[in-house]
C-alpha cells in the first residue's frame, strides 16, 4: 500500500473518530437540554395549579378542581393530572386516568410525607411518561395533600430522534468533505510527487540524467525535490567525466600501445637488417653473375626469376614490416563473422585443395554482429588459416567454429560482456612451449626463409585495437588450436547467463 493511500486512511480513521465522539456527546448534550425543557415545563404547570388548589375550600369547589385539571389536559403533551386530599381522603384525576393510578398515588403520599418535590420517569400502560409530584399546604402551612402530573415523553423522543438523524446526516456530510479533502490533499501533495520522484529515480538508473522536477512550495518534498535536482546534476557532471576519462585512457592506451610499437623499431631494424641483407646480397650476387653469362640465355632466364622472388620477399617484409608500425584506427562497420570465415575460406580454397586439408565449419546460426574493420579482420584470419594450412604438408583436418560466449574479463559478475569466439583448429605438426610463448614476438618466425615472423604479430595489434585478444594451445604432433575473441555489438549480460 502506498505512503499516500496510508496516510489518507489513519487520518480518516482519526477524523471519523473524532467527529464520532462529537455526534454522540452533542446527542446526549441535546437529550439533557430537552429532558430540562420538559422538566421545567412541567414544574411551571405545577407552579400554575398550585396557586388556586391550596386556596380552594372542599368539598364546595370539587367541580372547579376538576375544571382546573380538565383544562391541563387540554394540553397535548400532558397525558394527566391526579390531585389527592389527604384530610378528605378524596382524588380527582384527568378522564384519560381511568384506571392503574395507584403508583401514582403512593408517590403523591411519599412527597406529601417527606414534604418535597418528586420526579419519576415511569410507564403507564405501555406508555413512557414523566411524573413530578409536589405537596399542596393548607392555610396552616400543613400538608393537607398532592399533585401528580403525567407529561409524555414521546414528544422528547421525537425531537431528539429528529436531533439524531440531523446530527447524523450532519456528520457523515462532514466525514465524506474531510475525508475527500483528506485524499485529494495526500495524492496531490504527496502520492503525485513521491510518484515523481521514483519515476525520477527509475531513469536515473537507466542513465537518464536529464530528468528535472519544478515544485513551487515550500516544505520537506521540494527540498527532496531539489536535493534530487542537484544529485542528477552531478551524476551527469560526473558521468561525462567518467565517459571524458575513460575516452582518455583509452586514447593513452591506443598511444602507449603506438609508441611500444615505435619502441620497438630499433629490434626490428636489427632484424630487419638481418632478413633484408640476405636477399640483397642475393640480388647482388645474381646480377654479377648476369653480367658474366650474358650470352648464357637460360642461365639468364632463371638468375632473373631468383631476383624477382628476392624482391618480392623484401616488398613483403617491408608492407608487413609498415603496417605493423603506421598507426591506422580501425573502420568500424556491423560485421557477420560467419561470412566473414567463408570469405576468407574462399579465397584460400586453391592452396587448400592443393595441400589436401579438409575442412569442417562448425558455426553457430545465432552468432550476434561484431563491430570492427572487415579488411583488418580478414587479414587476421587469412594469417591464422594459411598458418594452418601449412602446418600440414601432408594434409590434414581444419576445423573453423563460431560461438558466443559471456565472459567477464575482471572477473566481476555485474561487469560481463558478450564476446564472439572464432576458433582455428588444424592437426598440423604443432608448437614447443617455447615457441608458443614468443609467437607473436616481431619476426619470430618457424618458417625459415619463408616467413617473415610479423603476421601473427600485426594479426595480434589488429585484434586488440578491436578490444578482443588471441589465445593459442599447441601440443607436438597433434596441432594447434586459436582462438579469437571479439566484442559481440549492441547486447548486455542478462541475469542468469
């Protein structure tokens, strides 16, 4: 149940409490005012009576006696008078007094005995009435007899049932107002609010950190109000310079990954010396030989095919040799790997047939996109399936695999991300441990004068400027296995995965 809904409940509860115990004490307060009236009334008719009986003389006026209490009855709320004479032992009642006025009598001896005024709420015949009793006095001061008066009550009754119900509809009108006033007041300036602010809360968790609230009052839920204000302002401020330092760190990251690069240069050159002297000194030597045999036109034939094969392998080291250096941001396009593998099988397809390597797919129908170079990945995989290819002179099995793997590289259960896997497996001759450890060191190479030793080490930078890395498991005689990782694009980890 809602804070507001809540709220509105007690304080109804509270204000039909309340306005409860007030009908009621103003009911019993208009009971006392009108049994009062009655009463007075009552002891005024008393009072009127009094005067002339205490100066008549009986039995000479007993007509006038009844006379006098006739005309009492006249009175619609009078039900009756009973007027007894103690020395003469004589009563005189009203005609509707026909019968059952002993009680009456003997609360007329009781008043006359103890020489005061009674009042008696009693019944007669079914009947509620008021009864008020007093003593009359002769000449002496003694005495000498009594008066009952009989008043209905009904009459009572009825106004205060008229004040009851008019209390009554006076109270629920009240009870409705209030508590209408009461729900529209909570879900107005509190429910409607509070619900703004959760709504608030809910898009700032989502990283919506625009959302702004304008209450134009002045108590505790607009100070929250603008507390809540303030804190989305600085989450924003505080979010953009998460976003402005991580933009940071990766752009260092990007130059300290250029410069190691640079750094490098002085190895490569060496090396680069190394593996560029070689096939010169060839070319060198071969034209030599050209001058010598210049008439010799087969000789010549094949000393000029040995050149253009030196030259291409020093163009080769060089492209490599730059495209490991030069800095080039990757272009970034939504990229189905699986196409991507057949492609680049496709363009291997002659070298494969010709070295008698079978090949498997084992690629997953729901692969998500990656984001990333199409030219640079290709290039990855042409340098990790020609590898592989010739790890096989005999022929052998190569086995290409896509799936889909949630990973969380910090190995925090809230910071997991979806990779794509692409797997190269061959049954080739297979790696030492020492030669896997250096891999993808700069023109390390297992191919002798064939290989350059930076495919696999341009093929690496490519990958990790795509934020994903390569793992390799390699066993002698048995084969090698790669595996590259890359970002899947546009999903989260989801609970569960």
């Amino acid at each position: 149940m809602r804070l507001g809904t809540k709220l509105a409940l007690y304080l109804s509860l509270i204000i039909m409490i309340i306005l409860s115990g007030y009908g009621y004490f103003h009911i019993v307060t208009r009971r006392d005012i009108l049994i009062k009236k009655m009463k007075v009334e009552v002891r005024s008719i008393g009072r009127t009576l009094k005067v002339p009986l205490e100066k008549i003389s009986l039995p000479r006026e007993m007509e006038y006696i009844q006379e006098l209490i006739d005309t009492v009855e006249e009175y619609e709320k009078t039900l009756g008078v009973i007027v007894y004479h103690q020395g003469k032992n004589l009563t005189f009642h009203s005609r509707s007094l026909e019968e059952g006025i002993e009680p009456y009598l003997v609360l007329i001896k009781t008043s006359i005995k103890e020489d005061f005024p009674q009042e008696e709420f009693m019944v007669y015949k079914k009947d509620p009435v008021f009864v008020y009793v007093f003593p009359l006095k002769d000449r002496n001061g003694k005495n000498s007899g009594g008066v009952a008066i009989l008043q209905y009550t009904s009459f009572m009754e009825q106004e205060v049932q008229g004040a009851e119900w008019g209390i009554f509809i006076t109270i629920l009108i009240l009870i409705g107002g209030t508590v209408g006033f009461v729900l529209y007041g909570t879900r107005k300036w509190i429910s409607e609010p509070i619900s703004q602010l959760m709504g608030g809360v809910k898009n700032l968790a989502k990283g919506n950190f625009d959302t702004q609230f304008v209450l134009n009052r002045k108590d505790e839920i607009s100070e929250l109000a603008q507390a809540f204000n303030q804190m989305a302002v600085d989450l924003r401020k505080a979010q953009e310079q998460i976003i402005e330092e991580a933009e940071t760190k990766i752009e260092l990251e990007r130059t300290l990954r250029q410069s190691e690069k640079l750094a490098t240069i002085g190895q490569l050159a060496s090396g680069l010396a190394h593996e560029m002297g070689t096939p010169l000194n060839i070319i060198g030597g071969r034209a030599e030989l050209i001058k010598r045999k210049i008439k010799d036109k087969e000789g010549q034939q094949k000393d000029l095919d040995i050149i253009v094969q030196q030259t291409e392998r020093i163009t080769k080291i060089i492209q490599q040799l730059l495209g490991f250096v030069r800095k080039k941001k990757p272009e970034q396009k939504f990229l189905e790997m699986n196409t991507l593998l057949e492609t680049t099988l496709d363009f291997l397809d002659h070298q494969i047939q010709k070295q008698g390597v079978k090949v498997v797919k084992e690629m997953s129908d729901h692969l998500p996109p990656v984001m990333g170079d199409p030219d640079q990945l290709q290039q990855v995989f042409l340098n990790l399936i020609l590898n592989a290819v010739q790890s096989m002179p005999e022929g052998g099995g190569l086995r290409l695999s896509s799936s889909s793997r949630w990973i969380s590289k910090g190995g925090i259960e809230d910071d997991q991300r979806e990779y794509v896997v692409l797997s190269v497996v061959d049954t080739g001759i297979g790696m030492e441990e020492e030669v896997v450890e250096n891999i993808f060191n700069p023109f390390f190479t297992t191919k002798e004068e064939k290989g350059t030793g930076l495919g696999l080490t341009v093929s690496q930078g490519i990958v990790q400027d795509h934020e994903g890395w390569i793992e390799v498991e390699s066993k002698i005689g048995k084969g090698s296995q790669f595996r590259v990782y890359l970002p899947a694009s546009e999903r989260k980890a989801q609970d569960g995965n």
